[in-house]
C-alpha cells in the first residue's frame, strides 16, 4: 500500500539495487570500462567544441544505449554460462546474438558521433 511507507523503503531498495548493478557493471566488465572510457572523452570534447542542446541529448541517449545493450549483454552470457558452462552451439548463437545488440548500439553511437563532430573538426582541418 502507497500510504504505508513500505512502498518508499521498496523504491529505495530498489534504487540501491540499481545503482548496485551499475557498479557492478563498469567496475568489472572490460567492454564496459572502455565504454565509459571513450564517453568520457566524447563529453570533454562536447566542452571543448560547445555543442548544442540538441547534441548532448543525442550524445547522452547513445551513451546510455550502448551502456545498457552491454548490461543486458553481459547478463545473457552469465546466465548462458551459468546453465551450460561447456561450450554448446546454440548457446553460442544466443552469445553471438546479444554481442550483436550491442553492435547495433554501438554502430548507431559512432554514426551520431560523427554527424555531431564531422563540421568542428573540419572547421580545425
């Protein structure tokens, strides 16, 4: 019940759930450690060249994207490998597939990259 004050310990529990997850995520995952690597570098150079509005929104919501294409990607393959630690082809589909996703998101980030970034770096050259 709303009123009870068990809903508001259930949202904060679950927040710290969340924000668990996350750290698990970027503090042990390579793939993921250099994905907020490089979004790191893509929002110092948002400074650096002033981008619009506009642009740190399409920036923002690629980052998160990818972030969370990889989550769930490393969520399968735990799952995957948990139910069937010795190498079984249709699990490798089920790998491959989900790798894939974060292809997908990863792909659409570097063509937004570029379409922001393309005319300040040719203003430079």
């Amino acid at each position: 019940m709303i009123g009870d004050g068990n809903f508001i310990k259930g949202r904060a529990l679950s927040l710290k759930y969340v924000f668990k997850g996350m750290w698990l995520l970027v503090s042990r995952e390579h793939a993921a450690m250099a994905q907020v690597s490089i979004f790191a570098l893509f929002i110092v150079l948002g400074i650096v060249f002033g981008i619009s509005t506009v642009e740190w929104v399409a920036q923002t919501i690629c980052c998160g994207m990818i972030l969370t294409a990889e989550a769930l990607n490393t969520a399968v393959e735990k799952i995957c490998d948990y139910i069937q630690p010795a190498y079984d082809r249709r699990i490798g589909f089920i790998k491959d597939v989900s790798a894939g996703a974060v292809g997908f998101a990863a792909c659409t980030g570097v063509i937004v990259v570029i379409v922001i970034y393309y005319k300040y770096f040719a203003a430079i050259f």
